[in-house]
C-alpha cells in the first residue's frame, strides 16, 4: 500500500491486521451505521485561509522544508509563528452560511461532515472555556457575528439536512503553553512534538491533560449529538511518551454520548474504531472499517490557485473505495470570506447528480468479490450485486459490455430498465441500448438467481 507521500504530514495508517474491535454491541452497531454512509464532506478551515497556505503546520521547523513553500515574504521562524499566530485577529469570514453549506453537502450527496474544531494551530473554530485563542474571543473581528460559533451552527444545520457529525480536533496543540512551553525549546526547535521533556516535565503535560479533556468534553456536552471525535495529531500517543489517557476521557464522553466512534488515527488500540488511510487509497480492500481522506483539490486548506478533481475522477474515486470496504472523506477547503471554493463544490454537485441514480449502488453496500477487475467495481446488499463501469474522461462506453460476474438478469440502476444480456466465457455479456451507449460511469443491478428482471 506504500505510495509517494505528497506532503510531509502524511503518515502511514494503522495497519488492518492490527485492527481492535469493540465489543460493546452499541459500537458495533455504529460501526455497521458508519460503513453505510459511504461519503463524507471534511472541511479544513481557520485563520490561515487568509493566507491561501497550507494549515499549521509551516509553524513547525521541523517540516518548513515542505510546509512554507509558499511563505515567501518571511524568512525568519520566529517571526513567522508570531505573523501566523496573529491571524486571529483579521479572520473575518463574513459571507459564511451554514445553512448553506448543509444545503450543499446534501445535494451533493454527503452522509456526514468532519469538521476541523481546532487543527495544530491551536485556534479553535468553536466557542471553548479553556483558551481565548479562539473564533468567539474579543480580538477576532467574527466574534459578534450571528455564526461566530462556527462550529455550533455548522453541526446544527448538517443535523438538520439529515446529516451526521464527526468532530475534528487536534490532539497537539501548538498554541497551547502546556505544549509549546516558552523559553524550554529542545535542541530541534519548534516541531511536532512538545518543546519540553515529558519526563523531566510532568506538571507541565499533567496540565496539557487536563487542558485537552476539558476542551474535547466541552464538545460532546455542549455541542449536540456527535457521532464521532475524528483524532489527528498521531505523535500524541503513550508509545511516544504523550499519554492524554485517551480511556479515561473515552469512558468520560461515552457516559454522555454513549455511541460516540473515536478515530484516534494512527494510534491502533481500542479507541481507533476505524483505520483513516490519508491522500491514497488501498491497493486491496480491507476486512476492517476505514475511510480514506482525500482532497478534492491538491490541499487540505484553501489555496487562491488550486485546481480541483472532476465530477468523473471523484465518482471513480468513491466507487474504488467502496469496492474495497472503504468510506471516502472529501475535503473541501473553506475561504476567508466564508464561502466553499465554487470549482471544488461544482465538482461535488456533479458527483452527486450521479449519486442521485445511482445511489443505491454505493450507500449502505458492502464489499462483493471480486471487488475491482479491470474497468469494473462491484458491491452488494443484501442478496442484490452491483457492477460499476468506469471509464476514463473522453472515453464513450462500447454497445457491448463483459461483466466478470455469472448473472441471469441485468438492470441499469439509472432507470431501473432491464437490458438484454447472454451468458459469455468469463462471464455475462450485456447489451447496451444506443442512448446510454455515451454515458458513464454505468452502474448495472445483476440477478444472481434463476429468474431475471
């Protein structure tokens, strides 16, 4: 599954086989609700849209030689992090419609949101008690608008178009004092990590602790159901010598929630419900739930010049994912004023036009051999098997398809209609009528019985 990393930040994901199942029935349920969603809506978004750069992590020292390469008006690190950490203080998205973006998400045929609530930066995009280092606070100029807690009236208007609530919080936090402590820089610098021992600095991590509970509790009681807390920020594990006693708080969030799905990405163990490959997709598919996040640009954070996937590459990519037992988390970048990027969201939208006929051929599937031949992608529910045809752009489909799969009968999903067909050498050999000849991807229900459609 190894592929060029595009970025420094992206990490390699837990591995399958090393997968923990929960026990609890109700998690096992949730997990079974969360492989039906299939499609996901993530939004990376906070002061550094201003800039059009990538989010975070240029703060560090460690990744500058990937993360600033569009910093080109400050050379030195120091006087960077203060520009940088004064964003808050011009971020002032004053065209943002929440309900909006729902209406969006649901055209486009999004299950779920994950929204970022705080990233490394530490500046949180929700309305918390533990740091003035947020959207709500005095010194942001959005902090008496109608939508200032962003965060609040984005889940409210996701849940009101149906739609389910996944939390994105960083576990590191470079804002925080109890992280990056001032005036104990280790010999590195500013990295990923705290910029203190742990060992020989107890006190200081015992309130980085308690400081990230708080905050995480103030989301699952006071910010509506959630479904689940989207952990990034890998380094922060007990193996590392980070332990935030993730159970502790786990226990803490499910006496409120108790259905509540923790992602805790990279981390394996009990508390990572499902593995989160990042920018790629696996080469087969996986007994296990996952999700794959991948930008429909080229960048989690909004840039001025980026250029987007078409309707066709997304369609392609969701079908490759669950084929494999995957669910796709499509991220958008938000704007500075507000807005989703137009081309990014014109892309959706045309993703969910084919969603619109063909969704019973993704949503609530599961995984069917022999998941990806050739050009096909198969999945099923229930007794029903679905073939998927995908071509590449400019390329029309021929009057004649070889599907890899015995069938006595073969519906278009578009239009429920059925299509002529015959037994074939490897197969069912379909006949396509002259108006859909030209359309793809196509999507065909199969009868695996006697009878036909």
């Amino acid at each position: 599954m190894a592929k060029e990393k595009p970025r420094g930040d992206i990490i390699n994901h837990s591995e399958a086989a090393d997968y923990v199942a929960p026990t609890d029935p109700l998690l096992l349920s949730r997990l079974e609700w969360f492989q039906d969603q299939k499609l996901a809506l993530m939004v990376h978004w906070g002061g550094y849209s201003q800039w059009g750069i990538c989010e975070s992590w240029p703060l560090s020292d460690a990744d500058a030689s990937w993360s600033r390469r569009d910093v080109d008006w400050e050379s030195d690190p120091a006087c960077f992090r203060r520009q940088y950490f004064a964003l808050n203080r011009t971020f002032h998205p004053v065209r943002f419609q929440p309900e909006a973006w729902a209406r969006f998400a649901k055209d486009a045929g999004f299950r779920y949101l994950i929204f970022t609530t705080k990233h490394h930066d530490g500046f949180c995009m929700f309305d918390t008690q533990q740091t003035d280092y947020k959207v709500t606070a005095p010194d942001c100029p959005f902090h008496t608008h109608q939508y200032a807690d962003i965060a609040r009236h984005l889940f409210d208007a996701f849940r009101a178009q149906g739609l389910g609530i996944a939390a994105y919080f960083s576990k590191p936090d470079w804002h925080c004092p109890w992280y990056w402590a001032a005036g104990m820089d280790l010999p590195v610098g500013h990295w990923r990590n705290p910029t203190y021992d742990v060992r020989e600095h107890p006190e200081l991590w015992e309130q980085f602790v308690r400081f990230t509970h708080a905050q995480m509790m103030e989301l699952v009681e006071r910010y509506g159901r959630l479904e689940i807390l989207w952990l990034d920020g890998g380094q922060v594990r007990p193996q590392n010598g980070q332990d935030i006693r993730l159970g502790e708080l786990a226990a803490r969030a499910r006496a409120v929630q108790p259905w509540l799905l923790f992602a805790d990405r990279t981390v394996g163990g009990p508390y990572e419900n499902y593995i989160t490959p990042e920018q790629t997709v696996p080469e087969e598919p996986l007994r296990v739930p996952w999700e794959s996040c991948i930008t429909i640009g080229t960048s989690f954070s909004y840039r001025y010049d980026d250029t987007y996937k078409s309707p066709r590459q997304l369609v392609h990519l969701l079908v490759d994912i669950v084929c494999k037992g995957g669910n796709l988390a499509l991220n958008l970048g938000g704007m500075p004023d507000g807005r989703l990027p137009e081309p990014g969201m014109r892309a959706a939208l045309g993703m969910g036009e084919w969603l619109k006929q063909n969704g019973e051929t993704i949503y609530g599937t599961r995984i069917c051999a022999p998941y990806r031949q050739g050009r096909f992608g198969f999945t099923r529910r229930g007794g029903e098997r679905y073939a998927i045809y995908c071509l590449p752009e400019g390329e029309c489909l021929p009057q004649t398809l070889l599907v890899p799969m015995r069938a006595s009968g073969v519906r278009l999903v578009a239009d429920g209609r059925p299509l002529a067909c015959e037994a074939a050498d490897g197969g069912t050999r379909v006949f396509l009528p002259a108006d859909v000849a030209g359309s793809a991807p196509l999507a065909l229900a199969l009868c695996m019985g006697e009878g036909e459609f």
